[in-house]
C-alpha cells in the first residue's frame, strides 16, 4: 500500500495520482493510468496481503469498503469430500443409494455419466489400481472412512495434472506441527489417508509426510461448500488468507459452479483486517474457542472472546444457583481453566462443571430441536433458571422457534393464536439486537431474523386489527415497521445462492399467499 507518492506504472516517472480503487499504485497523469487499466483491472483489489504477529499472513483494507462491496470472487483449487463423509458420487457429490458404482474403481456414483466427470477422472485411474476391491455397502448418514482420501489425493494429483496449482496449493498453511502434537487426529489421518493411501489404493505417488501436509492444509484453509445439497470442502486460496473473527466483517456465499463470493457486511476502514469467521457466531466463547482450537489450532483471544458478557450478549451468562438472581460468568474467559463466579454473591463454579454441563445440554438441544414448537417452549421455561435469557441455547432455542411459526406446515400464520404470533415478535427483535452485535450489517443472520420480524409483523397486526383490539392507524404503524424490515431483509438475502434466480421472489410470494396481503 503505497501512501504520499511513488513511481508512474507506464512511464516511471514521479507521480501522485493514484489508483482510486486499490490505492496500491501510482500515475503521473489521467493518460498513463487508462493506458494501465487492461494490465492493472485483473490486480486492483482493495486490500493487501500482509503478515500479522498473531493470524500470520492476513488480507489488510487498502481503502474504506462499503457494505455490500463484494471483495473477491474465485474458483476453488480443489474440491472434494469432506473428512468425515457419508457415501456420495465421486462426480457429483450427489448422495448415493448404491444402485449404480464406478465400472473402474467400485466407488458408489449416482449414475454412470458421471463416471467421466472432470471431478472423478483423475483419481479414478488411481482408485481402480487398489489391491482389493473397494466394498462400500451403507448408505445412510454414517461417515465411510474410505472417503477420507479422495480430497487429499485430488490435490497430490495436482502435482502432475496442474503444477501451478499444486504450488498454490503448497503455500497454504499446514499446521502439521500442531497435528502431530494431537494424536487423535494424527492416527485418524495415518490410519484412514496416509496407509489407506499407500497399502490399499497402493499409490506411490507421495511420501507419507507429504500425504500429512496435504491433510493438514485441507484441516487448515477449508471452506465448507454445498454442492448437489451436500456439504462437502473447498480450498479457495485467496480467501484462506481471510483471518478468523468472532465477530466478522465479512460474509461468504458458494455458487452452483463452486464459485466463492466474500462480501462485506459492514462498512471496513481503511488499514483494519478483513475477517470472517471459522466457527459458527452463534456459538458462545467456550464452544467457539474449543472448536477454532481442534479444527484451525489456535485459540481465539479476539475482543468478543475475551469480554466475559460476549459484548454484553450473554451468550455465555448461566444464572447462579446460590443467590438465582446473580450473572456466572467465567473470572478469565480466555483460560478456559479459570472459575466461573456470580458477579452478585461471588459463588464461584469450576471450569469443568461449566464444560460439563455445555455439552449435556447440547446434546439435550440438538434432540429437542427435531421435534418442534412444545419441546423447545419446554426446553425455555425448563432452564430459565439456570441460563441467562440471552444464552446461547435459548438463542438457539429462540431461532428454531422462530423459524418454525410461520413456516412449519402445522404452525402456518392463519394457525397461529397471539400469544405465539407476539412471542415470535418478541424473540425475532431479541435475535435482532444479538444480530447487531456479533454480526451486524448485511449478515445471514440478519437478513434472516429481520425476514421472520417483518412477517411475524404483519400477522400479528392483522390478528389484532381483525379482532378490533388494534385501530387502523395502530396497524399501519405495525405495517410500517414491517415495510422497513422487508426492504432491508431484501436487499441482504438476494445475494444468497438460494434466493438468486427467482428463490427470493418465489419467498414473497409465497409468504403473501401466507399472510393473505
Ligand atoms: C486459513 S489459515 C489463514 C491464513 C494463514 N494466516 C496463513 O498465513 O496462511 C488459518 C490459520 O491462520 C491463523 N489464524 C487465522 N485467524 C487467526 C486469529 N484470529 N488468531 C490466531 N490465529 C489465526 C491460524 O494459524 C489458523 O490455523
């Protein structure tokens, strides 16, 4: 980022002016930069890549980006499985049923065209010379290890198939120190990748640390990307050098065509990091912290994880058992040893009973949220005393709830009685604030919540108009909040890949019916 002058790009003379957008180069006159433009068009981005003393190398803003600005689009290095996958087409990445399999290799396809597809050519030639022959006969959501090679060989193919990608793909970070330091992980990759590899598909194109490099890569700069309605992985290598947030500035979306668009959500100043997150937001600081540390290898120490309130989100706040009216939030958030302490009455709980009892109700959400609305109304009034109202698994609880009225087939708007229509106000305009503090702007999460706001709005308002306990100027108040919602929900979720090409109109749509507007 060159500032205060520099040398002409066309004619090396001394100059001022500079590239508007990018700000990186320099030109003595308005002549010497159209002259530039065709060369200087594919290379004007608005941030640099520098190295940071704590993310490593980092995508830096060169200028003030607008929300909305989309920041890079490209096409993956290599796409693949993830490391953990039920079966699924080697062409396609579609779910397989096990009717049809490849004539060569005998892994399951969904048809037999895409025996020949351009993601299955290369390593089918590989997988067929395996010494015996590859027997995958379930087909449920089990992950099969015999997947766990496939993306890792695709990008040792590279070597031969594409070498200037292959080198890309090598200056990627690998984290194979802190691997090898885990050793679950590295028996999992030296077991079911490297041996599998080397003793069954009997591959001697690479060394047994390189097989591990590649996995490591693959673990570190992974973006996970539905494909054919599968979630499967992929290395985008300019986008990799995003740095992980909590609280991002960024939001991604993967086209059809495996296309990654970065976008900004709100607007980041000139010289601030372009982030994005790792993990999921929603997530509270232990959870978070765990999985960036087991899934990228470091810990998290941003300004959301080390505030104990989670920007006053109380994501993480439990409710003390001692005096019930008093906050426990961890004494050090960022070790997760320290105690947690009331912040009225001091009782103080050990870090591992706070883990302990994260993950039991984890477990106990992640079953409440198949079922539907009674279930997670129970699971709220059943833990109000022991989570804060804006803990992470009532917001989880709350986001469910809002998703299903409404939208469920047996919670349709005109099903709907008041009290479910207001509290679906209410938590919407909860998730909303929460929204604007951990990720604000034009996020997912926002688009989201304000869509099921405004719609909630407007059903509410013609209950309560109908019923005459509201006038008609009461209601247009309600309609014009609404209106606004719209509007903003709009223009954050056309950007989305299931709401281009019609997806966000055949949504109004079908909510207009819903509400009968
Ligand atoms: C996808 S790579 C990002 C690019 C990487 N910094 C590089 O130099 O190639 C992910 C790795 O970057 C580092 N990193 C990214 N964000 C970080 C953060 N907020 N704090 C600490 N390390 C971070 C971690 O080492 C992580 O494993």
């Amino acid at each position: 980022m060159a500032e205060g002058g520099g040398s002409c790009e066309i004619c090396n003379k001394p100059a001022r002016q500079f590239c508007s957008s990018c700000r990186g180069v320099f030109y003595c006159s308005r002549e010497c930069q159209k002259q530039d433009w065709k060369n200087h068009k594919g290379k004007c981005k608005p941030y640099v890549l520098l190295k940071h003393p704590v993310y490593g190398r980092h995508l830096v803003a060169t200028r003030d980006i607008r929300a909305g600005e989309v920041l890079l689009k490209e096409a993956p290095l290599v796409v693949g499985p993830k490391q953990k996958s039920h079966p699924v087409c080697l062409g396609c990445h579609k779910r397989v049923d096990g009717t049809t399999f490849c004539p060569a290799c005998h892994y399951p396809l969904c048809s037999s065209a895409c025996h020949y597809s351009r993601f299955h050519k290369d390593e089918c030639g590989v997988l067929a010379k395996a010494s015996g022959k590859i027997k995958i006969d379930k087909f449920d959501s089990t992950a099969h290890p015999a997947y766990e090679c496939i993306t890792p060989l695709r990008c040792l193919l590279l070597r031969h198939t594409d070498p200037r990608k292959w080198q890309t793909l090598s200056d990627l970070q690998d984290n194979v120190e802190n691997i090898k330091n885990n050793s679950e992980m590295e028996g999992v990759i030296q077991r079911n990748t490297v041996d599998f590899l080397k003793n069954f598909i009997e591959y001697e194109g690479a060394e047994g640390s390189e097989v591990f490099r590649v996995c490591g890569i693959l673990l570190t700069n992974s973006f996970e990307v539905k494909h054919n309605g599968q979630r499967i992985r992929g290395v985008y290598p300019q986008a990799a050098m995003c740095a992980h947030d909590c609280r991002p500035n960024t939001k991604h979306h993967v086209d059809q065509d495996l296309y990654l668009t970065i976008r900004a959500t709100v607007v980041i100043r000139k010289g601030a990091s372009i982030t994005t997150t790792y993990t999921n937001t929603l997530w509270n600081t232990l959870q978070r912290r765990k999985q960036l540390k087991l899934s990228k290898y470091f810990l998290c120490g941003c300004r959301r994880c080390s505030e104990p309130s989670e920007l006053g989100t109380h994501l993480s706040t439990l409710m003390c058992s001692e005096c019930s009216v008093g906050h426990v939030q961890s004494t050090a958030p960022l070790d997760s040893n320290a105690p947690w302490a009331c912040l009225k009455c001091g009782h103080q709980v050990q870090a591992r009973t706070v883990d302990w009892g994260d993950q039991m109700l984890y477990k106990e959400l992640r079953g409440v949220e198949q079922s539907t609305v009674r279930p997670l109304e129970d699971f709220l009034r059943h833990y109000q005393k022991a989570l804060h109202p804006g803990h992470r698994f009532f917001v989880e609880a709350k986001f469910a709830l809002i998703k299903y009225y409404g939208n469920h087939p047996n919670y349709r708007y005109r099903d709907l009685s008041r009290e479910q229509l207001e509290k679906k106000v209410e938590y919407s305009r909860e998730l909303l604030g929460l929204a604007d503090t951990i990720d604000p702007g034009l996020s997912l999460l926002r688009g989201t919540v304000l869509f099921e706001l405004q719609a909630a709005l407007v059903a509410l308002s013609k209950m309560l108009l109908s019923n005459d306990i509201i006038t008609k100027d009461g209601s247009q108040d309600y309609m014009t909040e609404a209106v606004r919602y719209l509007k903003e929900a709009t223009e954050i979720l056309k950007h989305e890949p299931e709401m281009e090409n019609g997806g966000l109109d055949a949504k109004l749509k079908v909510l207009s019916e819903e509400l009968e507007i």
